[in-house]
C-alpha cells in the first residue's frame, strides 16, 4: 500500500516537472513563430508598396535564412514582384548556399511561363546564360529547368494563339501529316502577342493571308525555328515587308507567293533563298526576262521539282486525268471559274478562244499569261454536242500541297 503511494506521489510530481519545463520553454517557440509573421507581414507590406533596392536585397538574404518559414514568405513575395527583379535574383542564384540558388531559378522559372512577354523573355535569357556557365553550381539545374519549360511554353502558346483567332491543323506532330498554322484576317491579338509563335518548333508549315499582314508581324513570323514551308496570299506584302522575312528565306524549301506587289526589284532578296527546291508564284509582277532571271538564281532543284514557277494568277478551278486522253474533265472545283459557268465533270475542251486543245497541258499553257478577272471562251464536248462557256477566271485558292 505504502508502495502504491509513493509511486503515485512520484508521477505526479514529474507531471508537475514537465508542465512547468514546458511553459519555459514555450516562450522560445512563440517568439520564433512571431517573427516568423512579423516577417510575413513586413514582406507582405513590402510587396504591396512594391520592392526598392534595400527591400530586395533583404528579401534575397532571406532564401538563405535558416528558418524555412523565412525561406518561404521571402520566395512568395519574390514571385510575386514585378520582372525588375530578374536580373538580381539571377545574379543572387550563383551565390549562397544551393538551396537559395534553387529558389531563385524557381523564381526565374515561373517569369518564363507567366503572362508577361517581356518577363518571359528576360528570364529565358537569363536562365540560358546561366545553363552555360560552367562555373555556377546551379548550371545542370538549370539546364533542366529549360528542358521541362519548353513544353510548358509550347502548350500555352498554343492555348493563347488559338484564343487570338489562328488557325492549326493539328498541335502535335503527327506521322503523314505536316503541322501547320493560318494567320489571316481573322487574328484580333497584338503584334507581341505572336511572340508565342517561337514556342511551336513542331510546326512546319505557315499560310498568311489579308489585309492585316504586317512587316512587324512577319517579323515575328520569321522566328519559327522549324518552319521550311510557306505560303503568302493578297495583303500589303511588298519588297520592303518581305525583307522582314529575311532570316528565314534561306530555310524555305517550298514557297508560293500570290497576288503580291512584288516585280522584278525583288529579285535579289527572293534570290537568297538557296534551300528552294518547289515554288509557284501566282499573279506577280514580275516581267517575263524578271522570271527567267530568277529562275536562273535558284537552286537548279526548282527547275526540275516545280512543273510551273510562274503564273499570272488566272485560276480555272479543273482537274484532268492524263490516262484519258484528250483534255477532259475529271474534277470541277468549287471555287473556281469554271464551277461558276457551269462547267461539268467529263466535259471534253476542244477550243480555248481561238485555240484548238488536244491535251490539258494545252490549256494550262494557253492559262499561264491569263490574270484573275480575264475571260475565256471555252468550247467543249458533252454528250457528243458542242457547248459553249464563257468563264471568268478567278484567284487562286491557297494549295495545301507545294508542287
């Protein structure tokens, strides 16, 4: 009993111990948890005043400080600053210990996949310099940092480009099919908006078109890192607009150009494009001695891949199927002239103006000096009788294959 007692006695009293033991020591951890608000609350003010030299610093100090709390108000309050701090956090990355480096290519890594255009840019650049820097610690951290960025920055631009009013055929590469996007009159976003065009290496192919094309949106344009592919239509796109397009002319290994204001002064510049093996240049003005000119300065592969460099644009809208002999047709298409003066599949042309034809490359030939708005009279066989067709020749639509 008297045993009983006294450990009862004994426990009681080392309960009593612990308690008082624990309320001295509980100031300790209230006075670390209020500075840790106290902290909160000043960066917090700090952020909302906006960030000046001193402020800066102080919270870059912090990514090193030995209390996570710390480490972690200061690093929210340095996403959540302007993009003047870019350049400081990527200077205060190579310093301190690798977890403040860490943190500061966190930071550097959300201003590269935010909204802002320039931010975004600033931050890549930095990111890059200090991916190649063999001295700083944090160089293959940020090397991976790039990797894992790029698609990031390919699924938003795809995301905000097609908000704008561009067009894709598909978003991802994709056997048998050539990835490609249309800028025309339809686009309602900025001229820096298109910097996103950058972030779509897997696209391949670009259709412009309309009166809103741009020399500072080619220039945007000509940044695609992937693109070898390209087709312009209508629009203000002169010698000057074109040399916008001047650092990826030489890429191009097929072009078609239609109905632009281009002669024989654009030349030179069109010359330059030595990866050219298709091209059709639809209704320009070029002079014919222009024509031979040019062709004579591409690579010889465009006088054997390209069937017909140069037309002036007069679009008939026909398909023939050679095996039949004759120049009949086997396809009226929609949008062109002859749908339009209600030319029929299996009509037969025996006469263009006063032109016999015996073959459809007599046609096409007799079309080649022909521009949108001339007509033709065709006379044409069907049914064993001779019709006659007055047709207006319209423009061509943009081809989706390059021949």
């Amino acid at each position: 009993m008297n045993n009983a007692i006294c450990f009862l006695l004994s426990a009681c009293i080392w309960l009593s111990a612990s308690s008082v033991n624990a309320w001295q020591q509980a100031p300790t951890k209230s006075s670390d948890s209020t500075e840790n608000i106290n902290n909160a609350q000043k960066n917090s003010a700090q952020k909302d005043q906006g960030l000046n030299s001193e402020q800066l610093n102080q919270l870059i100090e912090q990514l090193d400080s030995n209390k996570f709390l710390i480490r972690e108000n200061a690093t929210e309050d340095l996403l959540a600053a302007d993009s003047s701090i870019i350049i400081p956090i990527a200077n205060a990355a190579s310093s301190g210990s690798l977890e403040k480096g860490m943190r500061c290519l966190h930071i550097l890594k959300q201003f590269a996949i935010g909204d802002d255009i320039d931010a975004e840019i600033e931050s890549m650049r930095q990111l890059t310099k200090i991916a190649v820097d063999d001295k700083a610690r944090i160089s293959d951290y940020a090397n991976d940092i790039l990797k894992k960025i790029g698609p990031l920055q390919t699924e938003r631009a795809i995301r905000v480009l097609r908000s704008l009013g561009i067009l894709f055929n598909q978003f991802s590469p994709s056997p048998g099919v050539v990835p490609r996007l249309t800028i025309n009159d339809d686009y309602r976003g900025t001229v820096d908006q298109l910097h996103y065009l950058q972030h779509l290496d897997f696209v391949q192919d670009v259709f412009i078109t309309g009166d809103k094309i741009s020399a500072p949106m080619l220039v945007q344009i000509a940044k695609m890192p992937s693109v070898h592919l390209m087709s312009i239509k209508d629009g203000p796109v002169d010698l000057k607009m074109l040399k916008a397009l001047s650092p990826i002319l030489p890429k191009l290994t097929a072009l078609h150009l239609y109905y632009l204001p281009l002669d024989d002064q654009a030349i030179p510049l069109m010359s330059t494009m030595t990866s050219l093996i298709k091209c059709q240049f639809f209704g320009l003005n070029l002079s014919e001695k222009g024509q031979i000119e040019l062709l004579e300065k591409l690579p010889k592969a465009v006088s054997e891949f390209s069937l017909i460099p140069f037309r002036n644009g007069g679009f008939l809208g026909v398909r023939s199927d050679s095996t039949l002999g004759g120049c009949i047709f086997s396809e009226v298409l929609p949008d062109g002239g002859a749908a339009d003066a209600d030319a029929e599949e299996e009509d037969e042309v025996i006469q263009v103006d006063d032109t016999k034809v015996t073959s459809f490359a007599d046609l096409t030939e007799h079309l080649i000096n022909k521009r949108a708005g001339n007509s033709i009279d065709l006379i044409v066989l069907r049914d064993g009788k001779e019709i006659e067709l007055r047709v207006t020749l319209k423009k061509w639509p943009m081809l989706d294959n390059y021949r």
